[in-house]
C-alpha cells in the first residue's frame, strides 16, 4: 500500500466524513444497518481490512436505499464466514472504479470489475476472528432467519432493527474483552507504553543520524502502521512542551522521504534545519519520557492511584521523572479532585484552570512535586497572581490578597473581584486527604519572605 495513495484516502475520508454530517443532517433520516459480503475466494477480505481502512464496496442492490451514515457489517462468505469488521458507509452508491490500492486484494484478475456502482465504506472496527459466525447464527432463533443465511447469493443484504439488536447482543457477549479492536482508539493502558516505544526507536534513529519509515517505526513499536500517528502525537506534543527538537521529523513516507503533514512541529518550508537540529541534539542524555508505561502502566493509572492514595506521591514521581508528563498528571489529579473548580474564584472551565504547587516546583523535594497536598487548582489568572506571592492561602484555608497601594487607582474587574475575595474560605475537595497541608503552606511561606 503507498502512502501517497493512504494520504489520499485519508483526506477523501475526511471530506466524505463531513459530507455524511451534512447529508444526516439534512435528511434527518435514520441510519440503516446492512451485510456486504465478500467472497474469500475471490478477494483476501481479510488481508485488506488488515490493511486498508476505506474500502470501495460494490453495491448491487438497494443503492437507492443504502446512504452515506449507514452501518455496515462487513460478512465473509463460505462455511468458516461470519462478520469480520463493522463499517460506515461514506457516500451515495454511484459508479466508480475499483481503488487501485484494493487491486492486489484480489485473488483472480478476471474477478476485477473496473466500473460499478460502488459505495466508499470506512472500516470502524475489525474483529480478529469473526464477531458472529454462520454457524452462530444458524442457532440463533432471530439470526437464522436472516436472508445472509437463507439466500446467501448477493453483496448486500438489509438488516432489521431486530437483527441488528440481536447481531449487537452476539458481539458483546462474546467479545467481553478480547478479540476485538478499535481503529483510532489504541486503548489508554497502550498509548504511554507505545509512545516508549517508539521514543526509544525515534532517539535511535536520530543518534544514528537516520530517518525511519512509518513502516519501520511501526514494526518497533509493534503496531498496525495506520495507527503510528496517535502515537507520533503523544511524542510530539512531548517535544513541543519540553522545548526539545521536533523528533517526529524523522519519520518520512517511505516514497516521498518526506515528513508526514501534521508531525513536523517546524518550519514546513525549511525540514532540512529541523532535521539538523534532531541530529544534533545529544538524546542519549534524556531518560525515555515513558518510562514508566515501560511495565504497561498508564497515565490514567498513575492519576487514578494518586488521587486514590496521595501520600504515595513520592513513590510516583521517582517513576515519572519527565517534568512535562508529571505535571499532565498533576494537573490531572487536580482537576479531578477540585472538580474542575478554581480554588479562589470558582471559575469552572476546565481549558482555563492550572494546577499550581504550593511549594514551586524548583524548591520542591521530589515527594511534593506530585503531592495534591501541595497543590491548588487555580484560574490561570489566580495561578500568576498567587505565584507572585500577591494572593496566598492560610493555614486554616482563607484567600489572602496582599495589597498594595498601586492598585487604588486600577478598575479591572478581575483585580476588584480578586481583591474582594480576602478572607473568603477556598474552595478545596471534600476529602481532606487531598487538601493543602499546613507544613507545605508555611514552607511556602519561609521562601516568599525570603525573596
Ligand atoms: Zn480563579
């Protein structure tokens, strides 16, 4: 498969996905269940939802009733048949040529209709072995009915709202935690070991002075290769917050050698000092940032158990050593135990709320770096003003305002409000196991009044 063509479909899918938006809309009709069935002998059905993620499906029948939004299962047909993946479908039957990407999945040229009307499926789900068989429907009192297993003879068969509740119960039940993927979504137990992964192979590459393919990082992190960009993006974005060079440069499109769009965090007219300035950087220095999904812990772990057990903070942070991805779980517990609320004003969007230290981070011993007993949730506002030692919290959990005479002649709202707030109580969590300690708040103390 050439990623040219993969980049192709991808933006085709995106169009085609605001396209169904639309067309939902405007309608505003129901979306429908159907069967397309592939024939084994015909076409490696399972080889290409391995590999593609849009498929070109031809539509004999119903093309006037199947519409983009629709729902289809893709079924194999033959006595080891079943369903293989669930799809939607993107666009209105209408002729079209086969995708050249779908050529090699064929197994007899003289198989291959070039023009037919077709409909453009993208693959949501692939079941590593089929989710419902034949024979499980055979024995299913409302399954057995179905035309797929009566007069299999066809691509496309309509699905019942009965079926369809029936085929949904099937899959559940038996795919309780295995045997089922989700393209897009990886899974969050993944994600942080993936992205270790593929730092260790992109920190290779770099201080060999080479790119990698999506296909070669693929294989290093041991995935599916359509799936590298979620990972790319945690890298990224760990890049971006650290100031370090922008690694994801180094993972090129094996046809174009070029970076893929979206994963260059640089100067898309000027890769090549991009490059330079990842080769020159010394990696070998920096820990793996992921370290600590290395066992197949992650993040939401890491904040679940501290919020469950703050006092185990010191133990935590000596796993999670990257300040970046400390503080994305610091600001995680925070926001879960305050409850998305500032702790002075009450200000409650999510976007706009920190998690400030008590004691600041530079003076702080690892055990307080991600302790919630040395920490607030504050307004990015309240954050500054209480970094600067303008605003503060007493040992018994008041809002203080350091005043100055500066501010008399001030008509800021925001500075009227905050100097209103004096001697109001703090808005902490319920339990007090999360709730500033008094040791921290006057540790902070001693530092501000030697500044
Ligand atoms: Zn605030």
């Amino acid at each position: 498969m050439l990623d040219r063509q993969l980049e192709n479909v991808e933006m085709a899918e995106q169009d085609a996905a605001r396209l169904v938006v639309r067309s939902n809309t405007e309608s505003g009709s129901r979306p429908e269940w159907w069967i397309f069935q592939a024939n084994p002998e015909h076409y490696a059905i399972e080889d290409a939802l391995k590999g593609l993620s849009v498929l070109k499906w031809t539509v004999n029948r119903y093309a006037d009733k199947i519409k983009p939004g629709d729902r289809a299962y893709i079924w194999k047909s033959g006595p080891t048949g079943g369903i293989l993946a669930e799809a939607t479908i993107l666009d209105k039957p209408r002729e079209m040529s086969e995708a050249p990407q779908e050529l090699s999945f064929y197994l007899k040229q003289n198989s291959i209709v070039q023009i037919a009307c077709r409909a453009t499926l993208r693959i949501d789900k692939v079941f590593d072995k089929p989710a419902v068989t034949r024979s499980q429907m055979k024995a299913h009192k409302i399954l057995k009915e179905m035309l797929i297993i009566r007069q299999p003879n066809g691509t496309n068969f309509p699905v019942t709202e009965d079926e369809q509740l029936a085929i949904a119960e099937v899959i559940n039940g038996a795919s309780s935690g295995s045997g089922q993927s989700d393209r897009g979504d990886e899974g969050l137990a993944s994600r942080d070991l993936r992205a270790y992964r593929a730092w260790a192979a992109l920190t290779r590459a770099a201080t060999e002075r080479q790119v990698i393919t999506y296909g070669q990082l693929a294989d290093a992190i041991g995935i599916y290769h359509r799936a590298v960009r979620f990972t790319l993006g945690v890298i990224q974005d760990h890049c971006l917050n650290e100031k370090l060079p922008p690694l994801t440069i180094l993972v090129v499109n094996q046809q174009t050698g070029l970076p893929g769009v979206g994963f260059i965090a640089w100067d898309a007219d000027d890769i090549e000092s991009g490059v330079r300035s990842v080769y020159g950087f010394n990696w070998t220095k920096l820990e793996n940032p992921f370290v600590f999904a290395a066992d197949g812990t992650s993040e939401d772990d890491i904040v679940n158990e501290l919020v469950e057990n703050p006092t185990q903070a010191e133990h935590v942070y000596a796993r999670v050593k990257v300040r970046g991805v400390a503080q994305s779980i610091f600001r995680r517990v925070m926001l879960q135990i305050y409850e998305q609320r500032c702790a002075f004003c009450g200000l409650n969007y999510a976007e706009a709320l920190e998690a400030a230290h008590i004691v600041p981070w530079r003076h702080a011993e690892p055990k307080q770096r991600l302790d919630p007993t040395n920490g607030l949730l504050l307004c990015s506002t309240h954050h500054r003003l209480f970094d600067s030692g303008r605003m503060g919290i007493s040992i018994d959990f008041k809002i203080i305002w350091n005043s100055r005479k500066d501010e008399e002649n001030s008509s800021s709202a925001v500075l009227a409000i905050s100097i209103a707030l004096n001697g109001n109580m703090a808005l902490l969590p319920a339990h007090s196991k999360h709730r500033p300690l008094a040791e921290w708040i006057r540790q902070r103390n001693d530092i501000l009044s030697k500044k």
